[in-house]
C-alpha cells in the first residue's frame, strides 16, 4: 500500500487499521492510497471509475476472516444463498439484484473460478469486489459483477514465516474447533527464486444431532452428535523465478479439500422457515454429508516492455464433489406407501466433477501521450458431469408392482458435457483534458456447450435418452465509460456496460406420468422437449458514481446510483414431480445504489461503513405467461433489498511493549425472496444481522487474541435447499449459519 503524504519525514514504519504508516509523519492518520488491479493494472483505488469494495491483509486479520461469508457480508448490494441442490456446489453470489449461478465472476488471482467455490482466507494480499458488469475484462459470466482474490506471491528477497492457530467452542456443538495454518517464504536464490509455502487445517464441530429410533419402527431413540462437522486443510507450493529484469515466470499448485458429515440445514415445518431447529428427527440412521476437493494448478508469466507489460496466464482447475442425502422418507412416501409397504432406508448420492483448462494472454500499455489500452485473448475448456443414483439400502420385495420397475433402482442420471469458449477482447482509453478520460471496450466470444446422457429408474419410467446436441452463441460485450476529476480529490464517473450470462444445455426432464411432471410442465404452457436447452440472458448496467476524499485524506465518501435493465433472465424451475429445469423467464429490471465512508477522525481509529440498496423486480413474465412462476412487479429471487455494515478498529501502544488492536464488525443483510421448491409460493427468508469482535494484544512477533463471531446468535436464512432429489412435504429444510461461537487465537511471525 502505498500513501498520500506531501514532504514526508523519516520515520518509523507503523501498522494503524491494516496500513503502514510513518509513525511521525504529518500525515499519520491520513488514509493510505489503496492500489488495485480490477482493471488489468496497478492504480489508486480513487482513481479507478468503478465501484469497488476492498478489504487488506491487515483487515482481514482483524476481522478474523477465514471464509466467504466472513467478507460477504460487509459488502454493500452483494448478496448470497443456497441455490443449488446439495451443499458444496449449492452457493450463488448476486450483485446489484442479478442473481442466480454463473452470474458473478469468481476469481483466484488470474484464474476464474466457479462462485461456489469457498478458498480458505489464508495468505491473501487483499480482496476485491466489483460491482456493475465486467464483461470486457472479465468475461461472459461477470454480469452483476465480480469478486476477486489476490494471493500473496512469493518473495526471492527476503525469509518470512507466520504461524496461526485458534481454538473456540460454538453453541450446539459436543467438540470444539481446531484451526490452524502456516506460511514460509524462503529466497532459494538471493534476488532470482524464491519459494513460498502455505498448509491449513480447520475444523468446525457440527451443530446439529440426528435422532432415530433404536430399532426400526420403535419409539425408543438413539442420537448421533456432532452433525454438520467439517474439516478443511490444505496448502499451496508456489515458486516465483526472475528470470531477468524484466521476465518473471510463477508457477503454483493449490489444494483444497473440505469433507463433511452431514448438512448445516436446519428443519422447517410448512408455516415456519426459521432456521433454529437444530435437531435432525429421521425414521433411519442414515448418514449424510460428503466431500469437496479441488486442485487449481497455475503458471503466471509477466514481461514488462519499455510501453507496458505482457501478462499469461494458464491455469488448470480439477474439482470433484461426492454428496449423499437421505430421502428414506421421499421413497417411502412416493414408492411404498400407497401400496402398504413398509418404509426402507434409502439414500442418494452424488457425484460432480469439473475440469477446466484457461488460457489469457494480454497487453497492457504504458503509453506516453492522451492513449491507453488494454487488449487480449482468452481461451477456455470445461468439461463436467453430473451423476445422482438414488437406490434403498436393500432389495426391496413388491418395487415391481409399484412402480413397474424392476430391481431397487429409483433414479440414475449420467450427463456429460463440454463447453468451449475463445474471446477476444480489449479497453481503449483516451485523455481528451487534463480532467477528462474517456473509455471503450469490448469483448468478442464465442461459446460452444456440447451435453448428452440418460435417465433410468423407477422415478423415470422407461429409459430416457438425450442424444448429443450443441448449443453455439456468438456475441459482443460492450462498455462505454466516462470520468471527469474536479479536482485532485473528487472524480466523478458515468458507465454503460452489458453483462452477459451463456445458454446451456440440461436432461429433458422426464415424460413419465407416474410422478405427474408432464401435467406440472403444461400448467406451464410446456412440453419436455422445450426443457432440454435455455438460452443466453443479458443486462445493460447505467452507472453515475463519485470518488472523493476529504479533511486532508483522513475522509473518504464513495457513491454512486444505477439502473440495470435484465433481458431473456435464465430461471431455475423445480417442478414439485421432483425433476427440475432451466427456462428464460421474461425480463426485470434493478435499481438502486452504494454508499461507502472511510475514515479516520482520531489517531489510532479507523471506521468503514457502506450501505447498499437494491429493488430487483419482474418487469415481463416468462415461459407460460400468466402461469409463470415469475409475474411483473414479483421480486428477483435471492435478492436482499437493504445491506449494510461498519467495522470499528482501534489501535493503540499500551506500553513500550504491548500494543492493543479491537475490531467490533457489524453487518445486516435485508429479507428476500427463496423460490427453491416452490416457484409458486416464494419462501421469505427474514433479515438477519451479524455481530463480530477481536481484541488482540500483540508483543513483538507474538500475538494473542479473542474473537467472538455471530454474538447475537442470529440464525440466518440463507434459503430452503433445493435437494439433491425431492424436498419431503411438510419439511423444507432451511440451510443456516454457525451459531456463536467464542475463541481465542495465536500468531507468531519470523522475518
């Protein structure tokens, strides 16, 4: 970070709210200059014509950030659920009321991720995210916009290492959680390679309990403790060769893998959607849960010219996810009951793997004179799976019958696809005054989604083949931008830009009568055949926003308004048979704004704050008209319409050998709308507010402190899940938040 201070004079460094500052400087308590590269470039976060919420190294120590939704919710307009079915693959993120999967863009670095993806918040340099699309830069799928992670890289100068470790208890829970993480940068060769290192384990004690009966059918009853707990670990090796003055070449493996033995889903009942029942009553002992690993494999090349910098970037990205859940009670509601048969444990499992390869190579100019620019190719290529089989625990005597299909299969589903993706894609910029900076930028793509598979089982009926089919769509994004700098401490910005989402292709939902999706479909004014494939959707984005700083830069005031216009919106529809598809449903519109305070009004004490509003509604209905699960003036799903947050942190010298650093974090994030089993008759997913504390002491290289997290026990809705297979009548089942949880932690740092 670097600061803003005229005529500065020798000076102790000193760490005040996250910054290094100099200690006697005139200057002390001014806010330093924040640098980011959302725009493909090193640049003053006041200077940058977008709206931008940040958050440092320091920061995020503060705070006692571990995981996304650590840092999701202090940030204004961003919003999230479980949209998904399962648990590891189930989260969305929505900006600006555009919500849904694929519509905010995930980065680690230089790599796109998916956005449910949940890196553990170790070794990061800072965080950014971007509001407004960033379709140019960023590609098809940053359309409400885009969140990105900066890692620290590694250092060929100089040794340093930290370690962390933590221990808390959290209400509900028999255990407590562990975690703990270290990070050694060593200079193999002095100036010309070094070596940097990262490992992590958390554990997290399940809060939740599972209770059965001892024997089948009987009312005494056996608990299993401890539900919900997950572990975390793994680590990075990354390398960082100067190869001269001006090539470096950053090679990197990252693995992470998260295993869990059940679901943090709360049990709700048919009138309440509260998520504080945190008991899992079930007529069998079948266990839930799963696994989430991945492994992101990297080489960064950047070759700085005399006229700007060449930057490569390859990445490949191999994830899988295995889930089970049970649904002993959907089987025995669906299958067994009507004819008399007796329930049978049953339980489905799941399978998701991705592999993604990404190549990007750009310039990014350093021109003398009125013109800048940024221009570049990307290539990219998934390819993924999606695999549920839901079978009883035994054969079952009497299936036939009931269902007219033999053995004990209920469902199977094995559907591979491919999608390619090459673009191409460039800013220009051109500084008509010395005020004035005028921007335009577009990004040309092309993406192919190739997908085929089968159906089989009892819920099927026959055996359902989706033959191979391709979906190709070519397209522009453009952005127009425009910022004027009344002075050297206010800007003000105007931007257009169009955020793009891509079709696909998803299994034809069945025309078996037996669980009565064809009628559900015609209710819509649809045949199965028009479930296979939906179409791409996008928005145009009109933004005026202002960058000031104020006080002589210990205040800073950053605002802006927009209005989105959403077209052709792509809407997840899960029929009550059971089976679920994607359609375009009508379009909407978003409108709303930000406002974010930084200051620092008394030495030692800096103050953020930022507030966000969004009113995301339904301006045309989709498939089916007046039948449509979406109607005008109906709410985006998954949207919160107010958020809002402020952290406090005060430093100060207790001694020549103590210093005293407290965070108090305070975040709300406004009701919404939940549409995951019920189209219909959207679910309300109540406010909720988050209240969190660390109070550090730190000597030397040491530090100790104490944390406390959600310590109003608020027991946040974050949407009923979709379910890997049906939802059980009666029983939605809410997915929630660690109740509060107390702690305290240790670090200790070598250079």
């Amino acid at each position: 970070m670097k600061i803003h201070a005229g005529g500065l004079l020798a000076a102790v460094p000193l760490v005040i709210g996250g910054h290094t500052v100099l200690a006697d400087a005139p200057g002390v308590d001014q806010i330093p200059e924040i640098v980011v590269t959302a725009q493909k470039r090193a640049e003053s976060l006041q200077n940058v014509p977008v709206s931008i919420t940040t958050f440092g190294a320091q920061a995020l120590k503060d705070r006692a950030v571990e995981s996304f939704m650590d840092y999701a919710t202090s940030v204004p307009n961003l919003g999230f659920g479980a949209s998904g079915d399962g648990a590891a693959n189930s989260r969305t993120i929505s900006i600006r009321g555009v919500s849904g999967d694929n519509t905010t863009g995930f980065y680690l670095d230089e790599t796109p991720l998916p956005d449910s993806l949940d890196p553990r918040i170790v070794d990061i340099d800072h965080i950014e995210v971007l509001r407004g699309p960033q379709g140019t830069l960023y590609g098809a799928r940053s359309m409400g916009g885009t969140a990105r992670l900066l890692t620290n890289q590694p250092d060929t100068t100089n040794f340093s290492a930290g370690v962390h470790t933590g221990i808390s208890t959290t209400e509900h829970t028999t255990a407590p959680n562990y975690v703990a993480d270290g990070v050694v940068n060593l200079p193999l060769i002095q100036d010309m390679l070094g070596l940097r290192m990262v490992g992590f384990f958390d554990r997290e004690a399940g809060f939740f309990r599972r209770d059965f009966p001892t024997l089948p059918g009987g009312t005494s009853l056996s608990t299993v403790d401890d539900v919900g707990r997950s572990v975390v670990q793994g680590g990075s090796l990354s390398l960082l060769l100067k190869v001269n003055d001006v090539l470096t070449v950053t090679p990197r493996i990252l693995h992470q893998e998260t295993t869990y033995n059940g679901f943090p889903f709360a049990d709700g009942t048919v009138t309440h959607f509260s998520a504080t029942n945190f008991l899992q009553a079930r007529t069998f002992d079948v266990p839930e849960g799963g696994s989430d690993r991945w492994t992101l494999y990297s080489l960064g090349i950047h070759y700085t010219l005399p006229l700007g910098e060449i930057v490569s970037s390859t990445s490949y990205f191999d994830r899988e996810i295995k889930e089970r859940e049970d649904e002993s009670e959907v089987v025995s509601l669906f299958f067994f009951t009507p004819a008399g048969l007796p329930p049978v444990a049953s339980q489905i499992t799941e399978i998701k793997p991705l592999h993604r390869f990404v190549q990007e190579v750009r310039f990014a100019s350093q021109l003398p004179g009125p013109w800048q620019f940024v221009a570049g190719g990307y290539f990219s290529t998934s390819n993924g799976q999606f695999t549920p089989g839901l079978y009883p625990s035994t054969i079952v005597p009497g299936l036939t019958a009931v269902s007219g299909y033999p053995g004990n299969l209920f469902f199977y589903q094995n559907y591979p696809s491919t999608i390619r993706e090459p673009a191409v894609f460039g800013e220009l910029a051109y500084r008509a005054t010395s005020k004035l900076k005028l921007t335009a930028g577009a990004r040309w793509y092309e993406i192919k989604s190739t997908a085929s598979g089968t159906e089989q089982g009892a819920a099927v009926g026959t055996v359902v083949i989706d033959s191979p089919s391709t979906l190709t769509e070519v397209g522009v994004n453009p952005k127009f931008q425009g910022d004027y700098q009344l002075t050297a401490d206010a800007m003000l910005y105007a931007t257009a830009a169009k955020g793009f989402r891509p079709g696909g292709i998803v299994p034809t939902v069945p025309s078996a009568a037996a669980l009565g999706c064809p009628g559900q479909l015609a209710a819509l004014g649809l045949t199965t055949q028009q479930t296979h494939e939906y179409q791409s959707d996008s928005l145009w984005n009109y933004e005026l926003g202002a960058k000031t700083s104020w006080l002589d830069n210990r205040l800073s005031v950053n605002a802006d308004v927009f209005y989105i216009d959403w077209k052709n919106i792509q809407q997840q529809i899960l029929l009550a048979c059971g089976f679920q598809f994607r359609t375009n449903a009508g379009a909407a519109k978003s409108e709303g704004g930000e406002l974010e305070v930084h200051a620092r009004p008394l030495h030692g004490l800096d103050i953020s704050s930022g507030i966000g509003y969004q009113h995301a509604v339904i301006t045309k209905a989709g498939a089916g008209g007046a039948a449509s699960p979406l109607q005008p003036g109906d709410r985006v799903y998954q949207v919160p319409d107010w958020t809002a947050n402020t952290s406090v942190t005060y430093s100060t010298a207790l001694n020549s050998r103590f210093d005293l650093v407290n965070n108090l974090t305070y975040s709300y994030v406004g009701g919404s709308k939940s549409a995951n089993n019920d189209p219909f008759n959207p679910r309300t997913r109540s406010p909720y507010a988050l209240l969190e504390a660390r109070a550090a002491v730190a000597f030397g290289q040491y530090e100790v402190a104490l944390v406390g997290k959600n310590l109003t026990n608020d027991h946040a809705n974050l949407a009923d899940n979709r379910s890997i297979a049906v939802e059980l009548p009666g029983r939605p089942r809410i997915v929630t938040n660690q109740p509060i949880t107390l702690g305290v932690e240790f670090r200790v740092t070598f250079k």
